[in-house]
C-alpha cells in the first residue's frame, strides 16, 4: 500500500479547478463541479495512519512500552517471532530511533 498526502491530493485538484475556463460553457462547468465533487469524496475517506517502527527491549515494545504477548499458559514466546506488538501494532523490525 502507498500512503499519499490527503491535503496535498486535494489541493491539487482544487488548483485544477480553479484552472478550468471560468465562462458559462456547460461543458466546463460540468468539469468543474465534477472535479469538486471528487475532491468532498475524497475529505470524507479515513485517514490510514502509518505504523509505527520499534523493537522489544526487556520484553517490552518500545513504542507503548506493554510486555511482549504470552501464549495462554503464560510462556514466553520469544521476541524474534514477534513482528507486530500485540497492543499498538508497531512493527518490530528494529528500525526505532531511539535514545538506550
């Protein structure tokens, strides 16, 4: 999936909008409104967030800081078969920018 900037896309096609020819052409105008209706389409999608990036450090995510998940009788299940946290759905690849 590729993330794009919802208010750039929209300012763009507002632009385009503005560039159409202004006279009382019904063809323009249809233009016109169709690019606007797009664009009020386009405000009232969800915005996706992007994920955040971090690692386990002493069992714990270092983006939300919750404990590495357990299986149901409370084994460990080791940090490297984690790829997700459990709690906020980083990503643990390791490619936190971190201070520790």
């Amino acid at each position: 999936m590729e993330l794009i900037d919802k208010n750039a896309l929209v300012e763009y096609l507002e632009r385009m909008g503005n560039e159409i020819y202004a006279g009382n052409d019904e063809y323009f105008i249809g233009q016109k409104a169709g690019l606007m209706k797009v664009v009020s389409v386009i405000m009232t999608f969800p915005i996706v967030e992007e994920r955040q990036h971090g690692h386990w450090k002493n069992g714990c995510c270092t983006v939300c800081g919750e404990s590495a998940a357990t299986d149901g009788h409370f084994d460990f299940i080791a940090e490297e078969e984690q790829k997700y946290c459990w709690n906020c759905g980083a990503i643990m690849d390791g490619k936190a920018i971190c201070d520790d």
